[in-house]
C-alpha cells in the first residue's frame, strides 16, 4: 500500500461575499493568498472576519484588497492591527499584469468572492466582475418570482389532480 495523505479535505471556508453573486456578474475567478500581520490568523480562524462592500485594486504593481474586516483577536493585545488595513495579495507578475489589463476596461471590478484556509495558508477566491445596473436586477427578480409561481401551479394541479 502506497503512503498516501489521506482522504483529500475540503478547505475551510471563513467568509463568503454574498453581495457579489447579486450585485455583480462574475466573469472569470482566482485564488490569492493573503499577506496576514500579527493576530489577524487566529481572528481569520475564528471567524471574526467579514467580506461584505470589500474589493481588490491593482496599486502600483500590487495587488491590494480593501474593507476586508478582520476584528481584534481578544487576546492580541497590543498585536492586534488596524481591523480595515489594506492587505497585500499574493499574485504572480503575470496575473497581476492579466488583471490589469482586464480592469482598465469599462465597469470591471475585482470583487473578494470567499475567504478560506488551505494547506494552513490563508487564501481568499477573487472574481473579475462586471456591477449589475439597477434594470438588471429588477429583471432578475421578475425572472425568479415567474419561474416560483409556475413550480407552484405545477405542484397545485399535481396535488389537485388536474392533468
């Protein structure tokens, strides 16, 4: 018998942004890793963490992300930093030259989509996204409510007999 790792583990997910599947159409997504400062780890494991209207720039050569909050670790201390700091992304030159070029066009972002740990490193899954104008949402949810309405005639006249 091989000496394997074992079962493959899912990674543990800290956060997740659920205003980006709604206010944004996701057109290709990565993964970076997370330049983390004192206790930020130990609040990241903890969950004390939120993703919500945080967003990812390109700043001079660097990647950055933006209103990621990670709260204090209670027992940090004079460790803990600043809850809101920008933190520095883990990219390679060519992915950070890639996106670049893809967020100079009209109306892309780089929105966080979740925050997780793999390996014992701390990653967070970005998204290349394109914001949703008002319209399209309202569309979304005339679409949603429509489809609701036939699952539920179609349940009634199952359950009523109607053929």
């Amino acid at each position: 018998m091989a000496a394997g790792r074992g079962p493959a583990r899912r990674p543990v997910v800290f956060a997740t942004n659920h205003k980006a599947g709604r206010d944004y159409e996701i057109l290709d997504t990565l993964e970076a890793g997370l330049v983390l400062h004192g206790t930020e780890i130990k609040s990241i494991r903890a969950h004390r963490v939120t993703l919500d209207d945080s967003f990812a720039r390109i700043d001079g050569g660097e990647a950055l992300l933006y209103n990621m909050h990670v709260g204090p670790y209670p027992q940090g201390g004079r460790f803990n930093v600043d809850p809101i700091r920008p933190r520095k992304l883990l990219l390679h030159r060519q992915q950070i030259d890639r996106l670049a070029g893809l967020l100079s066009q009209r109306r892309l972002t780089l929105v966080p989509l979740r925050l997780y740990e793999e390996h014992g490193l701390a990653k967070v899954e970005l998204a290349v996204a394109k914001g949703k104008r008002v319209f399209e949402k309202r569309e979304r949810i005339r679409e949603r409510e429509i489809e609701r309405d036939l699952r539920r005639r179609i349940r009634h006249d199952r359950s009523s007999g109607r053929r």
